[in-house]
C-alpha cells in the first residue's frame, strides 16, 4: 500500500518534471525580436485606440501602483521576457527594481535598453509617454521616466518559477521582495494547471508576508508564436482556476479586472480569449 502510494508520487514528479524540461526545450527558439512585434505593436499597442490591449494594461498597472497602498523598497518582476512595460508604473515608487528572465536572449535585450547601448528591437518611447501622461505629467516627462527606470533597476537576474526557489540564494534580502509582478509567464511556462499553481506558490515565497502580487495573464490561451515557426504550448485558463490558484497559496485576491479580446486584435500569433490583471495581497 505504501509503497504503491510512493511510486504514484514518484511517477507523478516524473511526469511533472518531464513536462517542465519539454516546456524549457520549446523556449530555446523564442526570438525577442519577433514576439515584442507580434505583441508590443499596433493593433495590440496602439495608443489612439483606448480598446487596444496595451493602453488597457498600462491604465491597470498606473492605478494599482498609485492607489496608496502599494509602497516599499523592492519590486521584483517575475519573467520580465524582454519587455518593460510592466515596471512603467512601480519604477515611480520603488527604490530598487530587479528584472529576472529564463533565457539570456531577453536578459540581453533588457540590458542593451538599460545600458542605452544601440538600438533595442523596441522602441518604449510611446509607452514612456503613455504613462506619462496617465501620471499627469504630459508625455514630454518621458525622458525622466526612462532615466528614472535605467536609475532604479539593479539587475537582470536569471529565474526558473519551477524551482521552490526560483533566484540564486542571496538575490533577495531575506524579507523578500515588498512587491511582485509578473505577466503572461507563469501559464505560457507550465505544462498544466498543477505546474502553474505550484510556480505561483514558488515565486509567493519571493515576496514578504502582506506584500502585494500584481499578475497579468492570458485566458483561454493553449499556444502562441515565440518565433517565426516556434509555436509554444500554453495552459488554458479561466478566471476561477486563476483565483484558486491564488487562494491556495495563501494570496487574497484585492482585485480582479477582465479584457476581452475585440475579434481585430485576434492576429494569430496565440488563440488568446481574454486578459486577466490581478491585484492580491500574501497573508
Ligand atoms: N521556467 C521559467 N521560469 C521563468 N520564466 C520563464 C521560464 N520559462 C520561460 N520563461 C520566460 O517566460 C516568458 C515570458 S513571455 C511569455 C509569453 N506569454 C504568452 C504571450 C504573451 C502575450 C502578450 C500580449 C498579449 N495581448 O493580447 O496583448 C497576449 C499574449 C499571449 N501570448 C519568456 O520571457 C521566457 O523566457
């Protein structure tokens, strides 16, 4: 009987880490270049458009960073991929911002727009003046915005959210971090809704106790283009396993916003039904 239950368990982990190393396997041909054209241009991120996605998610982040009860003086982003939008709003109120990414291909591309040396594949100029402008400052702030995040952040660290500690030990102070987000990396990274729920567990361990998690992610979503010919696999979601997801590990859920994806920002690059922010708090 025992040692029945032993080998479930043993088959179980096997399978699960079978699943994570297929999944780790998928992301050697995701192109930076590539998925932030796919994503981070129009339709998706056109600024005259308030239905387009981009403009719908940086009016969620600006209002959960400034509504007062976010502060401290670590924010830390969980699969930064080789974006940077997602800190547009935090850099404002944290002092010290460490990006982390699986591939080195994205920690590069982060740095090359950090180090301003050259061109990044992006240009964050209209995301700079974007929320600029939802801060009241008008869009010309936006260089004081881009020297404010080159000021702040202090790494690009790698991460893996499948491991119990998904940093180097020593990256963090030992509280933690007092605030975490992370967007549209935990489903596109697990092979099941298991895998996504034990990762959310794992990078919950980063942050201190009643610090704030800011997640951002796909529903509906089963694979997306990471490349010209890379399909990557994606668990499905919907909102209620993504608020059980929280729940079971010891996060409550302050808020919770749906984007439902207009048929003309439908392009192919993922089957993508809807968009999901959330704001919670660990107990
Ligand atoms: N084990 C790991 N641990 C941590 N990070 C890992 C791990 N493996 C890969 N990574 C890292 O995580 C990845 C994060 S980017 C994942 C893309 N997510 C799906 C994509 C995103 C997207 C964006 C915008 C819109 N929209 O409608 O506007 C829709 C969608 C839906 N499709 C990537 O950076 C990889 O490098």
């Amino acid at each position: 009987e025992e040692s029945e239950v032993m080998e479930n368990k043993g088959v179980k982990e096997k399978t699960m880490e079978d699943g994570v190393a297929a999944m780790a396997a998928c992301y050697a041909g995701f192109d930076p270049a590539a998925y932030l054209q796919y994503n981070y241009t129009a339709p998706r991120a056109d600024f005259t458009r308030r239905d387009s996605i981009v403009p719908w998610k940086l009016g969620c982040l600006h209002r959960a960073f400034t509504e007062g009860d976010i502060s401290g003086g670590l924010l830390v982003d969980v699969g930064s991929g080789p974006t940077l939008y997602q800190v547009l709003s935090g850099c404002e109120i944290f002092e010290r911002l460490v990006l982390t990414d699986f591939l080195e291909v994205n920690r590069r591309e982060l740095k090359r727009w950090l180090q301003d040396q050259g061109k990044s594949s992006l240009d964050w100029t209209p995301y700079l003046q974007h929320v600029c402008k939802l801060e009241g400052r008008g869009a010309l702030a936006w260089s004081e915005k881009a020297s404010r995040l080159r000021a702040v952040v202090s790494d690009v660290l790698p991460i893996d959210v499948h491991r119990p500690q998904p940093l180097a030990p020593g990256a963090l102070p030992s509280p933690g971090a007092d605030c975490l987000v992370s967007c549209f990396c935990l489903e596109s990274v697990s092979p099941d809704l298991d895998a996504f729920t034990r990762a959310l567990g794992h990078i919950g361990g980063l942050l201190r106790p009643k610090g704030h998690l800011i997640l951002i992610g796909a529903l509906g979503e089963s694979f997306y283009q990471g490349g010209p010919g890379v399909q990557i696999p994606v668990v499905p979601l919907d909102e209620a396993q993504v608020c059980s997801s929280l729940k079971q590990n010891g996060f409550t859920l302050m808020r919770l916003e749906v984007y439902v994806l207009p048929d003309d920002m439908r392009v192919g690059v993922d089957d993508v039904s809807g968009i999901f922010f959330v704001k919670a708090r660990k107990e």
